[in-house]
C-alpha cells in the first residue's frame, strides 16, 4: 500500500470499496474506526483513495524473493492484494506466464506451507507445476474464489472446500474420485479436472448450481452422473475420451454452448432439441453411435451451431435439420456408413468432409456454398459430380474426391470444365486438388 497507509487501513479500505461506498463515506468511517489520524486527517477522501490505489500492488514482481515463505510472508503483510502465487510452471504451449517460483528460481514445493492457509484475504491462490501430494487445509481460506493446483501430484481430492469458490482447477494429477464436498460449492462456476484417473463424479455435484464449465477430458468415467443433468447454468461440457456410453437427461442444458463427447463408447445421445444456443458438437471416435442426437427444427440446437464434428462414428443418416444449419463451419462426418446426404445449401460452411462413406451421389446444394474451402468426399461410390459445383471456384482451395468404387470397380472421373475450374481455383489459392 501507499507509505501512509497501512494494511489495515487497505483491508477496511477494500471492504468498504466492494460495498460501494464513495471516497467520501470510507474516509468517514475509516476516521469512525481509528484507522485515520496524523497526516493522513490533513489529506481529502480524493488524495487518500488515490494513495490507496497507487500503492496496492496486484502482482509480485520476479526477482524479489528468495523462498515460498517470503512470498507468503509479503501477501499476510497485504503488499499484494488477493492473489497468492506459488505457482512453478515455466511458460507452456498457451503461452501462460511462468509462476512466481520459477520467475524466482526458487525450487518446485513438495507441500503447502502451512502459513498459506492463514492468508485469510487472499481471493485466488496458483499452485500449478509443482510436487504437491496434498491441498487439505485450504477450506480455511474463506475468501477463496480461484484454486489452480493443476499438474501436481495429487491423488486425492481435496477434503474440504471453500464454500466462495468460483474456479477449480485440479486437471493433471491423479484424482480417482470427485467426493462429496463438491456439492457445498454452490457458487462454483468452473471444474477443471482433465487428465486425472476420475472413475467416480460425486451425484452431489448437481448442487453445483452455477456450474457453468466442466472439463473431466481423459479419464476413466464409465458414466457422466445424473445429477448433472440439474445443472441447468452449464455452458461448456467436455467429457471427451473417457469409456462413457450415453449423458444423462439435457432439458435443462438450455444455456449449453459446447458438448465435446468424443472419444468414449458412446451407443445412443439424448435429445439436444433444446439447446438452441449450442455452437459446437463434437462426438468424434463413437465407434458404436449410429444416430445422431436429436436436434430439433429451424429454431431448435441447429440454429447456432458452427461446428459438428460425427467423424469415426457408425451413423447412417444425418438429420434432415442440417440444412437449417446457416451458421454451420465446419461439417466432418467422414468414416461413417453414409448413404445419402441432406441438401446442404449453407452460407457460411467452410469445411465439409464425408469421405469414406457409402455416397452413390451428391447433392447439387452444395454448390451453393459460397464460402466453401475445403471439400473432401473420397472413398465413396460416386460416379458423377455435379456441374454446378463449379460455383465453388471463388473460394474452394482445397478439394478431394479420390478412391470411389461402383460395382467393385474404381471410378475414373472425366476432367470435365468444372472439374477443369476447381482445379485452377485450388492451384490459384495454393491449395491441393486431388481425383
């Protein structure tokens, strides 16, 4: 804080501030409480909060600190206002800053210092990278609403939380089970808990009502539990490569921006009718899912999504809705047991990929798809392209139609003027056109 102001004075300070007191009513009550006297009487509420703001500091600098507990040491003395960083990590493939240990040198902890746990003001504590068996303890800090102990070696969940959580991150460790106590955590937002060995989701996490994201990618579920379904504030779901055969009930995903189910065992999908604010739809790596889900009518899921994502699956049909799907980006639905496509007329698609399929034909729609790139239908049973997909010209770049067979035979295409002019318009964008 400011040279004149002490931590006390700053922690009263905030508590007045985040009740949305005037300048004028904290220096009032600062004076009612004794924490002003001296110089500090001779200042206006205007020259003391902006004392107050030029020296509250959010964030240690490198180079400062030679141990944990010197950096735990200078948060309880509130030169560093909510966030508590012993975090080891160096810089990684998102770029994230490196933790203030490693800025430090100071070697990756083993265990929590104990005196973390007395930082009762500290809203947001960084853990990451480091060889930590164990968090419990960190219940006490009240006011705790971040808590990333992510890459660590942790084997259990924490016992106990805090009930002012807003964001856990536990993902790469060794969690084998998400317990009870999760469900005391009714302001948590976000569960980041991928790369774990998680068998087990406690049902207790459907009194997670403000759970909006929830990330347990690559472990070993068998079932998503059904009590999420009552999390009715969920935006983003990623349950991806697990052993999962099917979600539970999605009426009340209304807000559900993003479902990635993808690499599990999944057989069947419960109706997504209801999610019309869904942008992306990944359920890739199904091997045994051969319906889609249901998606609803021009105003139903189809009318926001920008991504859908069926390839390796066992789907004989897509839904005729898809040709509601004017948002639609990208379409992949490769490596399924297609026969037969809806007429896909989208303004804004950009990929499409059905190869290795069983296509005898093409709708002629698709030609229609002024912003189409990419444009893969190889390994099918098609004889004849369409000549209107010479439309595509002005934007297509890359373009693969290769290994049909009809009849056991393979299929040699003629090259004809529109086969002529996509070619040019691949080369043109220095793209690859394959027959």
């Amino acid at each position: 804080m400011g040279s004149a102001v002490s931590s006390e004075t700053a922690a009263k300070v905030d508590e007045l501030q985040r009740a949305g007191k005037s300048n004028a009513e904290v220096f009032e009550e600062l004076k009612a409480a004794g924490l002003v006297g001296g110089e500090l009487l001779a200042r206006s509420p205007d020259e003391l909060a902006a004392e107050y703001a030029a020296g509250k500091r959010t964030e240690l600098a490198p180079g400062e600190w030679k141990s944990a507990d010197a950096i735990i040491d200078a948060v309880v003395a509130q030169k560093v206002d909510g966030t508590l960083d012993l975090g080891s990590m160096g810089r990684g493939a998102d770029d994230e800053p490196p933790g203030l240990l490693r800025m430090n040198g100071i070697p990756p902890l083993s265990a929590v210092p104990e005196a973390a746990f007395a930082c009762l003001l500290v809203t947001k504590l960084v853990l990451k990278g480091n060889q930590i068996a164990a968090i419990d303890g960190v219940e006490a800090l009240a006011a705790l609403e971040v808590l990333d102990a992510s890459e660590n070696q942790l084997r259990a969940f924490p016992g106990a939380l805090p009930a002012s959580l807003v964001e856990l991150n536990l993902s790469e460790n060794g969690i084998g089970e998400v317990p009870d106590c999760v469900g005391a955590c009714a302001k948590l937002e976000t569960l980041i808990l991928f790369k774990n060995q998680l068998s087990k989701v406690s049902d207790e996490i459907g009194k997670c009502v403000a759970l909006a994201e929830f990330n347990c990618f690559n472990n070993k579920l068998i079932k998503v539990p059904k009590a999420l379904s009552e999390c009715a504030a969920l935006t983003h779901l990623n349950v991806g490569g697990n052993k999962i055969k099917t979600l539970p009930n999605t009426d009340k995903w209304t807000e559900m921006v993003e479902i990635k189910a993808h690499q599990n065992g999944i057989i069947m999908l419960p109706s997504v009718e209801k999610m019309n604010k869904l942008e992306t739809l990944k359920l890739d790596m199904n091997r045994a899912l051969n319906a889609a889900p249901e998606l609803g009518g021009a105003g139903g899921t189809i009318k926001s999504l920008t991504l859908w994502e069926t390839s390796n699956c066992n789907l004989t049909s897509l839904p005729d809705s898809l040709i509601h799907a004017h948002f639609l980006v990208t379409l992949n639905c490769s490596s399924n047991k297609l026969a037969e496509l809806p007429a896909l007329e989208l303004p804004c698609l950009e990929i499409l990929n059905v190869s290795s399929n069983a296509l005898k034909e093409l709708p002629v729609e698709i030609g229609l798809c002024s912003k189409l790139k990419t444009f893969f239908f190889s390994g099918n049973q098609i004889k004849e392209i369409p000549s209107e997909y010479g439309a595509l010209v002005l934007s297509i770049q890359r373009f693969n139609c290769s290994a049909q067979k009809s009849g056991g035979e393979a299929v040699v295409f003629e090259m004809t003027n529109c086969l002529q002019s996509i070619k040019a318009a691949c080369e043109k964008h220095d793209g690859r056109f394959i027959i």
